[in-house]
C-alpha cells in the first residue's frame, strides 16, 4: 500500500496532468487554425435555400448545459454546405427559406431572406 503512495501516486498525477495539459493544446491548436484559415479565406454570397437545421445540447438532462445550432445551405448549384449559428440567427431561420447567404471559410456572416 505505501508502494502505490510513494512511488505510483506522483507518477500517475504527472501523466494525468500532462494528457490534460496535451488535450488543451490540442483543442487550442485547432480552434486558433480554424479561426485563420477562415479570416484568409474571403467572404462569398451566394443564393442559398435552408434545408436542414439542429441544435445539439451540450449538458447532462435535468441539469442546465447549453446548445449549439447548425443549418445546412443548399446552393444553385446543389451543394451543400452546413455551418455553425450563432443563437440569436438559429431561431430566425426556417427550413426552406430562400436568400443570399454571407459566409466566410465556415464562418456564418449573415442570410438575407428574398422578399
């Protein structure tokens, strides 16, 4: 038992801390990259119709947590292309609207629906 105490306890805290250490990282890395790759990118509207949308609860149930928003865009062309919404465009948008789509790499910039 004191084996596991002195020797074990310090050397599994290290390699817990940096896997945790190692996650951060990571997870920094790719958010910093995905944010240049999309400011280099540049902004293209283009007439879109909504076609698809979902939220995705992040949380356990009972218990608060938070949600994040998606819509697919389908082009003239029949492409497709499904980017993140910020909360207060989620609930503005409804399947089937048609418009000019601004977004930049997969940045969602703005929709304006025809009238």
């Amino acid at each position: 038992m004191w084996y596991f105490f002195e020797y074990m306890f310090p050397v599994l805290f290290t390699l817990t801390f940096a896997i945790l250490l190692a996650i951060l990282a990571v997870t920094v890395t790719t958010v910093i990259s995905r944010y240049i790759r999309d400011s280099k990118a540049p902004k293209v509207s283009a007439p879109a119709t909504v076609v698809a949308k979902r939220a995705q609860f992040h949380g356990s149930s009972g218990h608060s947590g938070w949600s994040t928003y998606y819509a697919t865009f389908e082009f003239e062309t029949g492409d497709r292309l499904e980017l993140y919404l910020p909360g207060s465009e989620a609930g503005l948008l409804v399947e089937g609207d048609k418009g000019v789509l601004t977004f930049q790499g997969k940045r969602f910039i703005k929709f304006e629906r025809f009238m």
